[in-house]
C-alpha cells in the first residue's frame, strides 16, 4: 500500500454516491497511506478527500487519473476506522467523502506546524552519573523529569519558575536533552495538576456493576451495558474504575458527554484520575486546537478521550471501553449536515472494536430501557443514592390555586421557599426551558403575532437587547412601538422565558446573587463553565438556567430546586415530548440535596394529576416507563418501530408541495407492489414540516414507519432511485434516519 501505480479508493468530499480509484504516482509512494488527507481531480476541478485503502480493478480502457498531492504527512485515520465510516453512511444514507468532511478536524491544514521545546530525561539504564557538585535546582528538576516523564518547558516552568537556564546547564552536561516538539494546545489548561487522585471506595452495588463490567472488558468480546442509577448514585465512579481496569490491559477509553459545558467537568475527573494522558474533543475547539487533539490521539499520545458527540469518531486503535454518559440526552442526534445519533454509533463502534459500552443514565431512554429488559444490553443498578442525604422530597405546586397578585411568574410556595434559602446561606436553582423575556409579542387589538420573516415561528423578546429574535435562524429586529398591521400601541407580551424569571427573582430578593445561564449570556462553552464555576463555588445564591443546568453537576450547597413552567414541553407535537418532560424534570431535581442538607424539589404546573408529574414527584422511572410504552405500542412508535423522516424544501412553497406529492404518490407505488414492504412500511404524508419556513425555505416531509431495520433500508434506497431520476430544480432532499425531532 503506497507504491507508484497501485490503485486506492478515495472518498471525495463532494456529494458523490460512490468512492472513486486513482492511481498513486511515483512522486507520492510512501507517502499516501489509509486515512492521508489527499487532492485529487473529479472531472474538471480539484477536490479534497480521504484515501480508504486499495482501490477496485476497473475494466479494461478505463483512463484512472492521479492523485494529485498528499496535504498532511500525518494520516487523519487509521485502517480500524474505516468499517465504521463505511457503515456511517449507508445507514444515514449520506455520501461517504461528505460525511468525512462533518467527522475529520482540521480540513487542509497541516498537523504540527507549531514546535515547542520540551525536556527529556533518558531512561535510567542509559543516564550518566550525577555530578556530586550539581545544584539543588538542577537536582529537583532530574528528578521531577525522571518521575513524571517529557515535559514542555512551559509546562515546567509553571511548577519551577526561572528553570530555563538551569535545563541548558543540564543538557550541556548531558543529563537531559532538549528537543523541538510539535506543540499541542490543552483545551484543560496546562495549570492542571499531573498527578493521579486516589479512587474513593466503592458501595455494593458500585463493585458489582464494576464487576459486571470488567469482566466485559476482560472479555475482548462486544459487551453493552446500561448503567441505571439515581442522582448523585456514584455512576461516575464506577466508570471510572472501569477506565482504570481498561488502561491496566493496554486498552483505550472513550467517554462521551451529551453537552460541550459538561465534557470539561469530565475531562477534569479523569484527569485527576490518571495524569495527562487525557484529550479532549468537541466542536467548541478552534480548529488549529481540535486538530491538535485529534493528532495526539493518532499518534498515541493520549489513551483516554472525553468529547461530545463528535469525539465517537476518535481515531482510538486499542478501544477497550466506551462510555456514554447521559445517553438520554437529545444532544447526541446531530441536527444538521450528516445527520447521526451519536449513542448509536457508539454501539456499533463497540461492536466493531470488541469492546465495552456502558449506557449511562438516571432516566434511560425508553428505547434503551426497552432493550435492557429485552435482555439485548446488561442491566446493572444503582439505586441509592452514595451522598448523605436520601433523594430530594419533590412537590408539586398546582398554578391554579396559587394565582396571587404581583406574583405571575413564582408563586407564593416557591418565593417562600427561595426566602428560606437565602436565610439559611444555601443556594437554589431555577429551571425553564425557555429562554428569553417573553415568548410572543402580539397585538392585543388586532391579534397579529411578531414572526420570523424567513421562519414560520414567533419572534422571542429579549428585553435585555431590546429585540425581537428567532432562535433558529437569528435573525433579529427591533421592538416596534406600534402594530404594523393596524397601528395600535396595545403590545403585550405572552408566555415568559429565562430573563423574566431572573428579572422576577431580582425584584423579589435585590439582596440576592443571582446569575442566568442559556445560550444568550453563555453564547460558547468556556463563558458556561465559568459561571457553573463561580455558582459551584458559592460566588451566587440562584442561578437561573435552562437544561444546561439540568445534568452532571454536583452542587452539594443547592438545597432548592424550582421549575417554573413543567408544562412547556409537555404538549409539544412530538412523539416524546412526555418523556423528555419526564426526564428533564427528574434529572434538575437530582441536583438538590447532594450536600449535608436535605434537597427539596418544587415543581409548578398547571396539570398535577398528568402521570409524568406523579412519575416525577414519586420519583417512579418504571411506573412513568409501563404508561410511556402503552402509549407507543398504541400509536406505534419507537421501539416497536423504526422511523425515518424524508424532507423536501425549496424557496418556492406550491413546486415544494407540487413534488412532494408526486414523490409520495412514486414512493407509495413501489411499497404498493412489493408484498413484505406492504405489509412492514406505513408512508404518513406528504404535509407540511411543523417548521414549514425554515431560513426562507419552504419544508414539506414523508414520515416512513417500518416494522424492522431491512425494510426500511429497503425503501430508503427507493427514495434516493426516485429522487434521483428526476429534476429538482433548486429544491433538496434531506433523509433523517431515526429522527431526534419530527419538526
């Protein structure tokens, strides 16, 4: 592999359906291997792509062209990775090169442009004697570079400042050397500590999930687990200690958090645990430092990676354990370009890799539940709580009972209860899912609504910013003073978000520190982590939050937990939305009485007797679980079906009805006439998307149910047969196989 004139298959990053072959020249043997970033001609231009292996053998007088030039002398990936992509993107239905360019850091740019100097001390056999008449300074610094291993001078000269001299005097004498290094840029900060943090001892029910799991790990054989436990129930540490057993058998360890903010407080775990040996991968990173990352990782510098979604992807040749931290969470489906779910994937990697994948969670998807019970993953169980205090007391608060003057957004048990919290120097957190002044400005005279004009959604009020903004496109305008559609004054603002209830809590506690934290005060990860820093260390009394605040944090001072508006979610038309309810309610709960003090949980709705409020209120997974999956079975939903969503968009909303009608009526015929797709595959639509404009483009979508993954493969294939035989003049086809949203 990489000689002149062999044949290798490259996928270009273009929307091609197939991988292409090309010829390597002489002037590039050696130098492209699996995984090398390459440019290569497709047609009359020049593309990007990723060399797979060896290339097919095409018929004789097929004209093979050649690669042009080899971008980066580092390969992106190694041959283990590429049964995985592969796999990708016939199950996404999304062009192999395309879908390497969403998964692959750093585009063209080189690896390791950047040099640092870093010193080394050689193995003891080879070390020559130490000088008797060597000075303390240098004497401190052997030894520390013999204990911890090559370090960069930077890093060394935080821990012993002024050393850069002493280090020339060392190597003169031989004693160590000095190298030039490429320099990797820690997402951590390099101010972190290297040394390795004891393991706590561990309960009952942690040693038998960590003994059900090594012996996974043991195993070398593909061995899924979920990890149900309650709040504050040590699941962390059990994965932990399986990371630990993993790294003793040469293996590598993947976690993944659902949330860029939580993969800090992870990686920061991990790395108390076991030194520097830990890298970091999400998409928050500058691309120079994402590359970084990925390149420590290839080169086998690290064996423990913490990332969200985008790190399943890590090129980890010795994958032992994944973990998949808050598997629940919607995050992990990613909502644009290649359209995967990252827990999934994990799976599948798992498999791929003979390792083990624990499913973490204290509300498992149902899904995901449904399987354990099926006896498809291991079910392990962790049911008490490893804190103090037993789980918080939760309450509901009935909103039609407590409608008081000047109190419209906390009720009078709520305020009451926050009061009691400041007395006693604790701290609360207030929970909505909205964020925002106001949801809706209206026209209290003529009824008209403040909507997005490339979006068929309400504009939400920032009082703050004084605007009108759309939360899925941006765009943004200012408050107008009078109705444009019949000129009246009478502007009213309904429902309420983020920055009402902290204006509230202000106004009704101005003694207080109070903090909101939602995508608008922390527009990136590094301004979140800093204000989940400063709540965690006691600089703020309440912090106001969406469901960035909802799961892995440990905050042992929150006694209080307040949700404002439980029933937001629950109605929205989406298959799930009784199960998300039920999980972001039971998961902000758990973050009350984690300390010494016992945690309370105050929960206001309008509907108190709804199952998902009693589910969280007695704290009842497997009563909320028997009524979700009747509901399921019922209207046959996930998992007694698979699902995929098929959408068409364009700027011009009849020829977007018009096609979707007529692909419907071809996609219908061909399941007409094939029996067992007949029989396994409901084709719901074609109608509108619940989004009908999105970013001035007009969305009408096919819902496909199928009874089974093969036949839904099956159809899936007619899709693209269908789509492409046709024109589609300026429209597009987006295929979402096991859709997070059906918006």
């Amino acid at each position: 592999m990489g000689d002149a004139g062999k044949l290798v298959e490259v996928a270009v990053a273009l929307p091609l359906p197939q991988t292409l072959t090309y010829l390597v020249p002489p002037a590039l043997a050696g130098q492209a291997g699996v995984g090398s970033l390459v440019q290569v001609p497709v047609g009359r231009r020049r593309a990007h792509g990723y060399l797979l292996g060896p290339g097919e053998v095409l018929p004789p007088g097929v004209e093979l062209k050649e690669i042009q030039a080899v971008l980066d002398p580092i390969p992106r990936f190694g041959p283990e990775l590429v049964p995985l992509l592969r796999w990708l993107a016939a199950y996404y239905q999304h062009p192999l090169g395309e879908a390497l360019k969403h998964i692959i850091p750093g585009g063209s740019r080189v690896s390791g442009s950047r040099r640092e100097t870093w010193a080394v001390a050689p193995p003891e056999a080879d070390a020559p004697p130490v000088p008797a008449r060597l000075g303390p300074r240098g004497r401190a610094l052997l030894t520390h570079l013999k204990e911890s291993g090559p370090l960069s001078v930077s890093q060394l000269a935080q821990t012993h400042p002024g050393c850069r001299p002493v280090l020339r005097r060392l190597a003169a004498r031989g004693l160590i050397s000095l190298e030039g290094r490429p320099r990797i840029r820690d997402p951590l900060g390099e101010q972190l500590p290297a040394w390795e943090e004891p393991a706590p001892a561990l309960v009952p029910e942690q040693r038998e999930a960590l003994a059900a799991i090594g012996a996974g790990i043991r195993s070398r054989a593909f061995a899924p687990f979920l990890l149900h436990g309650v709040t504050a129930s040590g699941k962390t540490e059990v994965y932990l200690a399986a990371a630990a057993e993993t790294l003793a058998q040469g293996r590598q360890v993947l976690v993944l958090a659902p949330e860029i903010a939580l993969t800090h407080p992870v990686a920061l775990a991990f790395r108390s645990r076991f030194g520097r040996g830990v890298a970091v991968l999400h998409s928050g990173l500058s691309p120079g430092a994402r590359l970084d990352q990925w390149r420590r990782i290839l080169v086998g510098e690290v064996d423990v990676v913490v990332g969200a979604r985008s790190a399943v992807f890590a090129p980890l040749s010795r994958l032992g354990l994944v973990v998949v931290d808050e598997e629940h969470d919607p995050s992990y489906k990613q909502e644009g370009g290649l359209l995967y779910q990252a827990r999934d994937v994990a799976l599948y990697r798992g498999r791929e890799a003979g390792a083990a994948v624990v499913l973490v969670s204290a509300t498992p998807q149902v899904s995901t539940y449904y399987q354990a019970r099926k006896g498809k993953y291991h079910y392990l169980n962790l049911s008490q709580r490893v804190t103090p205090q037993d789980l918080p007391e939760v309450a509901l608060i009935n909103l039609k009972e407590h409608r008081e003057k000047g109190l419209k957004v906390i009720s009078r048990p709520l305020a009451t209860a926050l009061a009691g919290v400041l007395e006693r120097g604790e701290q609360a957190l207030l929970f909505l899912n909205r964020r925002g002044f106001s949801r809706v400005l209206f026209c209290f005279l003529c009824g008209q609504v403040f909507q997005c004009r490339d979006c068929s959604v309400a504009l939400t009020h920032h009082q703050g910013a004084g605007e009108l903004i759309c939360h899925y496109c941006g765009y943004r305008e200012g408050v107008p003073e009078r109705c444009p559609q019949c000129q009246s004054t009478a502007l009213k603002r309904y429902g309420v978000g983020t920055e009402k209830v902290e204006a509230e809590v202000k106004r009704l506690f101005p003694q207080a520190r109070v903090a909101r934290l939602d995508r608008d005060t922390a527009p990136h990860s590094g301004r979140a982590v800093k204000t989940l820093e400063n709540f965690a260390a006691g600089g703020l009394d309440i912090l106001v939050g969406t469901q960035m605040i909802t799961k892995g944090h440990h905050f042992p001072r929150v006694t209080l937990v307040g949700v404002i508006a439980a029933d937001l979610g629950l109605f929205f038309p989406e298959y799930h939305a009784a199960e998300r309810t039920f999980q972001l309610l039971s998961q902000v709960a758990g973050r009350a009485g984690r300390g010494e003090a016992k945690g309370r949980v105050l929960i206001q709705t309008y509907q108190p007797e709804h199952f998902v409020f009693q589910g969280v209120k007695d704290q009842d997974y497997q009563g909320f679980f028997a009524r979700e999956m009747e509901s399921r079975k019922k209207l046959g939903y996930p998992p007694f079906t698979r699902l995929a969503l098929v959408r068409l968009s364009g700027p011009v909303e009849e020829a977007v009805a018009r096609a979707a009608r007529g692909f419907a009526g071809a996609l219908r015929e061909v399941v007409r006439q094939d029996r067992e797709l007949k029989e396994k595959v409901r084709i719901l639509g074609p109608a509108p998307a619940l989004l009908a404009r999105l970013k001035g483009r007009y969305r009408w979508q096919l819902l496909l149910k199928s009874c089974g993954r093969p036949p839904l493969a099956r159809v899936l294939e007619e899709v693209r047969r269908i789509w492409s035989a046709g024109p589609r003049s300026r429209m597009d086809l987006t295929v979402d196989v096991d859709p997070g949203s059906l918006a």
